[in-house]
C-alpha cells in the first residue's frame, strides 16, 4: 500500500464505522505498526479480538475493512457459531484423506473465494480448545494449514474475531497463550445518541437514494430529518432494532402514497409496495 492509498483507506475506515473513537484510534496505530514490522518480517498477521453487546458493529468492522479496501467479491467469513461440535475441526479445515467428507476445510473456501486478505472470525467463543489451538498456531505461523497439510500463506492479513463474551468468561475460555498472541483486545460499549442519529441520516439517504433511481416522483434528500424526529434514538441500543425501525417507518410513509399515477389500482399498490421493501433490504 502507498502512503496515500493508506490514508484514504483509515479515512474511509473512520467515516464508515460511527462511533467507537478509541477504537479508531488504536486501530490506525496499529495498522501503522503493522505496516512497518510485516515488512521486517517480524508480524505475520494483524489479529483483532472484539468483545461486547449485540448490534453495536463488531462484525461491522470486518464488514467495514473489506469494504474499504476495495473488496469485490465476498468477505471470508466464518462464523464459529456452527463449529461447536468435536467434529469442527475437519469442518474447518478438511478431513484427512479416505475420511468420508474429506472436503475442502470451510476456512480454506472462503480464503480463495475472497480479494481482499481480511478473515472474519464470528462467534469465536462458541467453539471449543481444539479451535482455540488451531489458532494459536495460524497466529505465529501466518499460514493456514489443512488437514492434508496443504497450505495457504496469509502473511499480511488481518484476523477480525467477534465475540459477545463477558471480560470474565474471556480469561476463563480462552486460554492465556491465547489471549497474549492477540494484537488487540477490545470491548465495544454501547452507541452515543450522536452515533445513533448518524447512522439513521446514513440509512434514510441510502434509501430514499435507490428510491429516487426508480421513481419519477422524487422523495426529498432530506426526508431524514422527519425520521430523526418520529425516532427516539436513546431507547434503541442494538442497531439492528434502529434500522427496523426505519425500515418500517418507511414502509408506513410510502404506503400512505397515491400521488405515484402508475398506482390506481390495489394490484398495482401492491407491487409498488413490493418493490419498495426490496430496497429495505
Ligand atoms: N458502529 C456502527 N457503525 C456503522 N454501522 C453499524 C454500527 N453498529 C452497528 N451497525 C449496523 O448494524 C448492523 C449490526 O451490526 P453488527 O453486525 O456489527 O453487530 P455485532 O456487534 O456484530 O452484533 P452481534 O454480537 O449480535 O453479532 C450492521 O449491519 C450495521 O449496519
Ligand atoms: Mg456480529
């Protein structure tokens, strides 16, 4: 990456993800660090750990990283959520040979399906030691390794691991040898108002905006405005929730339309409604 490249990219990484500042913060010191010591040889794989509520942007951050960097095709994502079992480990990363199932590991797909070297780990805590392990191993070593001992170099990505773990279950499930390979460790708090607000400007404008590209009869730029005052952004903690319900209010105001003249008839309400969720999506 040049150093403009770099900078656009943090900057980029800053207005895309609301809230959150410290973690900005220290995400860019350690991009920079990064940077220098993988040259050197000395860092393989930028690893981050996130902890805290539900809805507040943990898998966002993966998400935003991709976007960020220009991805294409489709972020390598993993959710752990699914790899509780003992068997998870061959689900990962291949089964030995003759084993029935001896598929490509999951890791592995979504390594050589992506362009962009950011791996999305969700749900870390919901698997077990053996995972844990692995890991351990991926960390130091920079390269992902499959049950066939086929490898793939990940020198220079970044790890993102997710986790709505408690600070105490952290020390108690995940191992200390761990815990220490983790470039940073970080607990998301809950969203500021402010945040909040932005983030409802951000979603208003992107719809009204795919609205506007289908529809001769324009909603206006500013129609955020009208949702920030019918929103009290202080009872929604999860964004999830926020963006339902703008989702909704949406759906209530455009159905309240009948000024569109293609719409006369109840058949064609009821496509027009149609259309307009699928750009709620
Ligand atoms: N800080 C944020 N900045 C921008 N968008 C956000 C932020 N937090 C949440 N969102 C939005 O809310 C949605 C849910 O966020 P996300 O998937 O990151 O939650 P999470 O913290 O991973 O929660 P969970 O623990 O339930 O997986 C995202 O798709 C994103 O659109
Ligand atoms: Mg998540």
């Amino acid at each position: 990456m040049q150093e403009n490249e770099l900078y656009a990219f943090l900057k980029d990484f800053r207005s895309s993800l609301y809230g959150h500042e410290k973690f900005k913060d220290d995400f860019e010191e350690l991009v920079n660090n990064f940077i220098v010591f993988n040259k050197l040889g000395e860092h393989k794989v930028l690893s981050l750990f996130l902890m805290g509520e539900s809805g507040v942007g943990k898998t966002e951050v993966a998400r935003t990283i991709y976007k960020c960097l220009g991805g294409k095709r489709k972020l390598a994502k993993v959710n752990f959520g699914n790899y509780s079992s003992e068997f998870s480990l061959s689900s990962l990363i291949g089964s030995a040979r003759g084993y029935i199932g001896s598929d490509d590991g999951e890791i592995f797909i979504r390594v050589r399906d992506t362009d962009i070297g950011i791996i999305l780990i969700d749900e870390f805590e919901k698997s077990n030691a053996t995972l844990f392990n692995y890991f351990l191993d991926v960390l130091e070593s920079g390269k992902i390794i499959s049950s066939l001992a086929d490898e793939i170099d990940i020198n220079g990505f970044i790890i993102v691991f997710t986790s709505n773990i408690s600070k105490e279950n952290f020390q108690k499930t995940i191992s200390p040898e761990l815990r220490s390979r983790f470039d940073y460790k970080g607990l998301f708090t809950l969203l500021y108002d402010e945040d909040k607000r932005k983030f409802v400007e951000f979603r208003v404008k992107s719809i009204v905006r795919k609205f506007n590209l289908e529809f001769e009869d324009k909603l206006d730029d500013n129609l955020y405005i009208d949702f920030l005052a019918k929103i009290n952004v202080g009872k929604f903690n999860n964004m999830r929730d926020l963006n339902k319900k703008i989702k909704k209010i949406f759906v209530d105001y455009v159905s309240t339309f009948n000024r569109y003249t293609e719409i006369e008839t109840i058949e064609d309400q009821k496509g027009f409604m149609k259309k307009v969720k699928s750009y709620l999506k």
